[in-house]
C-alpha cells in the first residue's frame, strides 16, 4: 500500500486547485531549484512557496523572498503598498 503524499496546499482551497497546487510543488521540489531564479537551493535553506498573478505555482530561495518582500513593501518612491493599493482602488472606483 502506498502512502499519500504529503499535502502543500492550504487546505481551505477547492479540491482541485488544491490537487494542481500540490502536483505542481512536489514537482518543483524535486528540480531542487528555484523557479524564479534558477539557482539551487542551499543545504537546509528556507523556500517560500505560492501562486504568482497568473495562478502558476512558484518555489523561491530565501534571497528571492526576502527581494519581493522588498519590491513590495518599498516602492521606489517610498510609499508603502497599503498606500498604493488604496490609490488603486480609488483610480479604479473613478474610471
């Protein structure tokens, strides 16, 4: 009998995005590489996992997550990304 494989996706998503999420990261962690980047993963390294805007599933090294973190939270004029998701929705409810 064989054993389930272990579960990556969040479990309050739909069955089978859950399924194609899960495929798709035991692929990912397989390649042993980032998926951004390209580069491989450090012995014993943090990963970050998710769904990019287009809904593909992504496995990221530690600099790449700490890089995104960083384009998010600090734009290059310096405001922050609640600011800028506000000024979104106000462009957006104008138009």
């Amino acid at each position: 009998m064989s054993r389930a494989p272990e579960q990556l996706a969040p479990s309050w998503l739909p069955r089978q995005q859950r399924r194609r999420i899960n495929r798709q990261l035991h692929r990912l962690l397989q390649r042993d590489v980032c998926s951004v980047c390209g580069s491989l993963f450090k012995h014993n390294s943090r990963t970050t996992s998710g769904l990019d805007t287009q809904g593909s599933v992504g496995l990221d090294d530690e600099a790449v997550a700490h890089a995104l973190f960083d384009a998010a939270m600090r734009p290059a004029d310096g405001e922050t990304l609640r600011t800028l998701v506000k000024k979104y929705q106000a462009n957006g409810a104008a138009s």
